[in-house]
C-alpha cells in the first residue's frame, strides 16, 4: 500500500538518516518486529530493556511508512470524547483508557530522556476548541467528565479565548500534561541506540510468509530466508488491514502542510497544540524550527490517484484555516505538503494484545488520531505479556473486541 503523497517535513528536514542491511541469511531471535516505524521502534524498546533479543524487520526504509506522514501530536484526550467512550464500554473502562493515556505522555517523556539522540519532544498544552455553538453542551460534557477525574482541564468561554488568542471561539477546553515530537527523529534515535546495544535492524526486508512450527513462528523473506523466533509483533501500522483485517476498523486520509519558517508567534499562547470539536477535524502545532503544521480535511479516499487528485486543493484550504485563525500568518509560505493514510477504529481505541488466530503473535496497532501514545501504551502492555503472560488491560485492546459485540448483538437479536 502506498501510504503517504507529497514530501514530508520530517524527511526534508531530515534527509539523510541512518541506513540498515537487508536480511542476507537465516537468523533466530527472542522476538521478530515486523515494521520499522513508530510502533516497531517503541515497542522494540520496552521490549529489549526487558532483556528479549528483539530483530526489527520493515519491506522499506526505517520511518518511511507512515511515521514520516505523522504529524507529531501527543495528547492523552481522543479523538473519542472520554464522555462518548463512557457511553459505548462504561465509566470504569473508559477511565481507565484515558488514565493509561495519560500515563503513556508520562512515559515517552521518560523514554526520550533516555535516548542520546535528538526527538524535538516538548511539553505542550492544548486548547481543544467548540467549532460552532452546536458543540458547546457536548464541551461541557467532556469537561464534566474529565474534571470528576481529576484530569487536568480548564474550561474557557468566549471571552477567555479572545483574551488568549487572536481569534473567537464559542468555549474550549484547555488541557495540560501534553507534548509534541518530531515522529521520524524519535523512530530513528530508538533505533540508532539499540542497534549499539546489539538490537537487529533490517531494512527493504519483505516478509512474505508466516508458519507456526512446532509451536514456534517462522517468517518468509521474499528472498527466501528465515526468522526463527519465540514471538512476532505486528507493529506495520495500517498495511496490516491488507493481510490480517481487524473488525471495527476504517481507513482514511488525512492531509497536512508545513509553513515556511515564522519569527513571531507571540499571538500563539505558549505555542500549545489546537484542535476542535468538529470531525473531521482540523489541527495545529508549531515545530522545532519554528514552521506552523496544519492538518485535517480527512477523507475515505485512500488510493493515491485519488489523494494525487485533491492534494493541491487541500493545501488550499488548510492554508485558509490558518489564516482564519491567525490572521498575521496568512501570506506565509508553504514549504511542504502531504497526505497520509491512517486507520481509526470504532471506539477510538487501538488494538493491542494477542493475534486472535496466530500462536505466539501479537498485535500492536494503534489505530486513531493518537498513534505516538498507543504505541507507548503498547510497548509496556506487550513486554508484560510475553513476560508474565497477561496483562489486566489486554481485554480493553483485544483486536475482537468488535466481533464479540457484534455476535452479542445478534444473539439477543440486536444485529
């Protein structure tokens, strides 16, 4: 699958990273990656502090799937409303999601201290804004929600927003305990420091074949040679919906532009991450380098005619809701755009845990808005389970979670 048109920031700003071999022989390890991303290289960590002897194996190049398209937002809030979520598995589940969330911004913020190589983290608040008037009663349900929790969320009114920013907004939510981070850079660094500690990388590798011998996975290269190992992880994002479809999962695109850069941004309260109400919806954040990216306008279209076909048009508009905001930044250049293919469940949540039909291989997809913290979430939740053999919040991930509810539905004549 072609998951990514147009050039990236992160790989224009980044051109020229570390290379890894291809697969040239036979080789065994305690636990076969599959997929050199932003899943791969988190999980991949967690595993090896554990002490697994872990091979990452990825059909490209280290990060150019669809990490290079990712824009960087971590946040512990959903693109499902904690308050819908109560709604669809009840207050104690959707908590705990939530609280695991915010767990996970905790976590890669301890992770990236780790890494001897640059990942453009930084702590960020979000404001996370009513698009019209419609949306404020349900912004004042998640507030409800959220502040019963203990989150950390303010809720603003008009008046406040216009106070902080350079533009209105009927009410918002304005969150701490978020963060940013430059995915491709992140996806690198874990790679290039466990590569030193004796993890094993293969790039342009294309696993073909997955057997279960002797209780034991096997995988095929295209090449012809073998992975003999203990575990597989599957960490290769939303290509894994065309071999192994998971229940309650869509796939759609999303597009983004990266501004020249800007000198000023004293009208951007401390420079914190912003998103609506409104699905799709769009979003801010400014980088590193001081560049402003802009995404949103998600669409089914997946097939690469099709996103060629809108890109030019998309760019047009995101560059629009810029202006709208920020007026100062309307005549700003753009030095890159793109569009991305990304995959969302029905509930919002990621799949993470135990293949439902394979011995011994395990899940680790984080579909949704929110990649960067399912992976992390997932990283710890897998290690767990190939340590001890359970987790106490595997069933909330549990990549069939959609087909048992759809088999309750029809057993008691819902479906």
């Amino acid at each position: 699958m072609d998951l990514t048109t147009g050039k990236t920031l992160w790989t224009m700003t980044y051109s020229n990273p570390p290379t890894y071999p291809e697969l040239s022989q036979d080789e065994e390890c305690d636990v076969a990656v599959l997929g050199a991303g932003e899943a791969g290289a988190i999980c991949s960590w967690y595993l090896s502090k554990a002490g697994f002897h872990c091979m990452v194996v990825d059909k490209r190049q280290v990060g150019r799937g669809s990490t290079q398209a990712n824009t960087g937002l971590v946040q512990f809030m959903n693109d499902m409303p904690l308050h819908k979520l109560i709604e669809i598995h009840g207050r104690e589940k959707a908590v705990r999601f939530y609280r695991l969330c915010q767990q996970a911004v905790s976590d890669l913020s301890d992770l990236v201290l780790q890494i001897p190589y640059p990942t453009e983290y930084a702590a960020k608040d979000s404001l996370y804004f009513a698009s019209s008037s419609k949306y404020v009663k349900c912004l004042e349900e998640e507030y409800r929600c959220l502040i019963a929790e203990k989150f950390p969320v303010e809720f603003l009114s008009r008046v406040e927003i216009e106070t902080r920013f350079p533009f209105s907004k009927p009410a918002a939510l304005w969150t701490g305990g978020d963060a940013q981070i430059n995915p491709y850079r992140l996806t690198h660094s874990i790679f290039q420091h466990l590569e030193s500690r004796g993890t094993r990388i293969f790039e342009n590798t294309e696993i073909v074949n997955l057997k279960i011998e002797r209780g034991s996975p096997v995988l095929y290269s295209s090449q012809g040679h073998r992975i003999r190992c203990k575990y597989v992880i599957f960490a290769s994002g939303y290509e894994t919906e065309e071999r192994w479809q998971t229940s309650g999962t869509k796939l759609q695109t999303t597009y983004t532009i990266a501004t020249e850069p800007v000198t000023d941004f004293s009208g951007w309260l401390n420079r914190c991450l912003i998103w609506e109400t409104k699905r799709p919806y769009l979003y801010l954040r400014t980088t590193a380098d001081n560049r402003i990216l802009v995404g949103g306008l998600d669409e089914n279209t997946i097939r690469n005619p099709e996103r060629d076909k809108v890109l030019l048009e998309k760019v047009t508009q995101l560059k629009s809701n810029l202006g709208q905001l920020f007026p100062e930044y309307t005549q700003i250049g753009v030095a890159c755009q793109w569009s991305g293919v990304f995959a969302t469940s029905k509930d919002g949540m990621p799949f993470i845990g135990r293949h439902p039909q394979l011995q011994n291989c395990f899940y680790a997809l984080g579909y949704g808005g929110n990649g960067t913290v399912y992976y992390t979430m997932a990283g710890k939740i897998l290690t767990q389970l190939l340590m001890d053999g359970s987790h106490p919040d595997e069933d909330l991930f549990d990549a069939r979670r959609f087909q048992l509810l759809y088999q309750l539905a029809e057993k008691i004549g819902l479906h």
